[in-house]
C-alpha cells in the first residue's frame, strides 16, 4: 500500500515507521528539513512526500495538531483523489470531523478521524518508534455515510500493524470520553506540580504523587490546541471536578470526619466498581 | 534484637516478616485471633507478645492507625522499661510526637515517629511482604532531646533491613511534606473517578486516567484518620491547588487560550525542574 504522512513527529514518525516495517511503501513530509532527512536516512520514508505523489496514495494520514490539521487538508482538497481515503491522527475528533467531511464529500475523497491511544512524556521524531502503537488502542470516528467496506478495511489494516484493539465510536462520544480519560488528567497532573511544598521533598519517597504528575511535562501549545477544541466537554469534566472536590475540602474544613470518609468510601467504590 | 509489633495488618505484617528475615526475635498482637495465628505459623512472629515480654524487647514498633497508635502507648506507658525504644509507624507525625514525647519522658523511656514510605494498594496481614521496604524511604522524627546515639543505632538499624534511604526530618517538616506528596494525591485520585463519564470508557485506553485514579482504592478510615490529623497542612495544599487549577477553568471557560497556554508552559517547567 502506498501510504503518505503529513507531519514526522512523535505520532507521524512512529506511523511512517510501523507502516514501513511492515512493508508499505511511505511518503513522509515535515516541516523541518532536518526531520525530513533523518526519515529519509532511517528508511522510516522511502521519498519525500509532493502533491503529485500524494494524488497516487492510498491512504493520506495527517499527523498535525488540530487546527493545522483542518488547515492543510481544506489547502489539500482538490490534490486527492476519489480513492483516497484520508485519515487525521490528532486528539480531538469533532472539530476535525465537522470540518472536513463536507469538503470530502463535496470532493469525492473518504475522511475519516481516527486517533491512536499511545503517547510518551517525549515528542517529535526522535522520540518515534516503530512500535509505539504495540498493544495501543485505536479509535476510528467515521460518519454515518462513510462506506462500510471501507471500515472494515481500515480495522483490519490496524491489526496487521499490531494494534491491540480498534474501536470505532463517534466523534461525539469519543470527545466526551477523552475529556476525562485524558485531557482532564492532564490538567490536574500540570496543576498539581505548583504547590510550592512540591519544590523540595528531598529524601521523602513520593509513589503516589510521581504517578499523579507523570504527565504534567506536556506540550503546551498541542494541549491548548486540543482543550480549545473539545472545551464544552473538558469544562463540564473540569466543573464535575471542582464540585466533587470542594465537598472534600467542606468536610475537612468543617471537620466533619464522618462525611470526609463516606466521600472516601464512595470513591473507593467507584474505583473498584470500574472495569479495569 | 527482641522486638515487639503491635498490629499486624499491610506495615505491622511487613516488618514483622523483615524483622524475622534479619535474625532477630519478634514478639507480636494482632486483635485478629485469625492474624495471629497466621503470623505464627509463617514464622512472622516467634511467639505472642504480652505485657511481660514488651518490657524484655529493645524495640517496640506500633503499627495502628494514628489514634489508636496514640490510645494504645498512653495506655502501655507503665509497660516500657527505660532502655526500650518505642517506634510509631502512622502516616502523621506532629500529632503522635506531640501527644506522646511528654509522656516518654517522664516515664524515662526512649520515643521516635517513623514513617516507612511503602504500601500497596492491598491492605491487611495477606497482604504483608518480606521486601515491601526493599528500597524504600524510611522517615525517622525524633524530638530535638532523643539521645544522637539512639537515632545512629535506629538509623543504622534500617539500612540493615534493606531500607534504601534512612531519612531524619522534624515531625512538622514531615507533615508539611506528606500532606502534597501522598495526602492531597489521594484526595484527588479519589475524587477523579466520581465523573460519571468516568463510568464507562471501554474500549478507550486510558494510560493518563489509570496513572492519575491509582490511589483511589483505599482504605477510608485509615485515611480519615490520617486526613484529620493533619488538617492544616492538607487544607492549605488543598486550596492551592483549588485555586490554581480555577485558572485554569477561568482561561478555558473565557476562550483565554494565551492564558491556558502561560498556565500550562508554567506547570511543564515547574515538573521539568523538580528533582527526578
């Protein structure tokens, strides 16, 4: 399969290099000469990518934050062909879906979101591996037009490069979830690093907060991109949050012991009630 | 080395088996009849501790929760010989220090808070290890009169026991620390997964949720007691991080997108410099 990729960082990059390991042909672009000759070098791309050669894809995967995203394939419209089917990578689905799938279907070629769940507190290419999305989740947010066999495609050439798992949802729902299951997770790790008691503990061993702030090193500006264009759900996630854990504090100020532990056990349950 | 362990639950249990491992003698009491006779039979504990013995032991470790860590020494106070060292294991230390140094020192016997920085998220004597402290912070806050050669020998002591890093801090310093290290990491862990989008993800990975909810399943009463204990200090850290993480709900609810980006580069840098 002929296969082109729009941007060679943490996720473009790990992409070109699964899709060439196992034995399609890639056309890669970035915006960075230097990144473009390192693909090139580590055969993570066999040629630079051009419209002419992207009119001859397969399969087009754009690996762009969001806005960029919806900037270059509205730049790109009439250089795709009918059959290529165009997939976008990035962290939020609705804006990008909304976006493109009139232009798609006003121009003949297949859209379809799709976002890779797997990640690493390093971007860019040289954080790249070719197998980063070993035993990762796909997630595929097709319309309700798009073509079934088309899906099916899609999910079966997931598999084959060692995807644990794909999953197809909406856009809709696969925003909502990843309010919580990600973006909010993120906000609360940064915020958690700036109390200033959290600037020196030397020599206390400190499990649950280095868990807690794993992914608080994020890139700011991919994060603002994706909080801005999923922000009726985060602020509701975020909202939910706040509520939750003024009760919290309430109790504590309040020194109501016994309503501090019902809160506990609630949560407790909750935690061992989820699927793991 | 005789040594006396009160409560034989995840810590008592663990250093029970680690005290044994090493050679020495180890006299023990659970309220369990069950616990007990499980310690026994592992060979956790050599025989069952009674008054008697605890006045023979060069060390007596009390592994309740805080109050009843408390509770437990007022009431023995008539028990410890003068040379015994008396050891609490509670997740708090100003208050156990502070309730309990006035008493040592009229009753001329030797008292020391320790924190062993261990756990699982299992709880109980089952759940018990030999090498739960393998590599783990010990945390030892004597008051400024302990004689210098006790704390060498304590100090000493534990590295022997395989402890990585033997820790002397003040019982306040200690608490200031564990309120954002571990107490606050708790609370919001705990309060995270009460989203009711939290509910249901599957088939959506979630690496950045799992991190963030790991502590959640815990034991609310044990924490209550910690949480009270320790109220100040977790308050305070408690609306810090309220307050900085409303920032951040302000510049997302207010489309402030510069703002959200300043308060997320300043939290990555924050992360970035703290000592690994």
């Amino acid at each position: 399969m002929n296969v082109a990729i729009v941007g060679l960082g943490l996720i473009g990059g790990s992409l070109a290099k699964t899709f060439s390991a196992h034995g399609h042909r890639v056309y890669g672009m970035d915006k960075n000469p230097q990144t473009m000759e390192q693909a090139l070098q580590d055969g993570a791309v066999a040629d630079v990518l051009d419209d002419v050669r992207m009119a001859h894809c397969d399969l087009v995967l754009i690996c762009l934050y969001p806005q960029k995203t919806v900037d270059y394939i509205l730049e790109k419209q009439q250089v795709f062909a009918g059959d290529t089917v165009v997939l976008d990578v990035c962290g939020v689905k609705e804006f990008v879906c909304r976006e493109i799938e009139p232009v798609a279907a006003e121009r003949g070629f297949t859209f379809v979101g799709a976002h890779p769940m797997a990640g690493r507190e390093l971007s860019g290419y040289r954080a790249s591996m070719d197998n980063l999305f070993h035993h990762a989740s796909m997630i595929l947010t097709p319309s309700a037009n798009t073509d079934s066999n088309i899906i099916n495609k899609l999910v079966n050439l997931f598999y084959s490069l060692e995807f644990r798992k794909v999953v197809v949802a909406t856009p809709q729902r696969h925003d909502e979830i990843i309010a919580i299951t990600s973006q909010l997770a993120h906000i609360v790790s940064n915020c958690y690093v700036k109390s200033p008691t959290a600037q020196d503990f030397g020599g206390f061993s400190a499990g649950s907060f280095k868990d807690l702030t794993r992914v608080a090193k994020l890139n700011e500006e991919m994060w603002t991109d994706l909080f801005s264009k999923n922000r009726p759900n985060l602020l509701r996630e975020l909202d939910i949050f706040l509520e939750n854990l003024q009760r919290y504090r309430d109790a504590l100020a309040q020194e109501d012991d016994t309503e501090l532990c019902a809160l506990l056990r609630q949560g407790r349950e909750i935690k061992e009630a989820l699927r793991p």
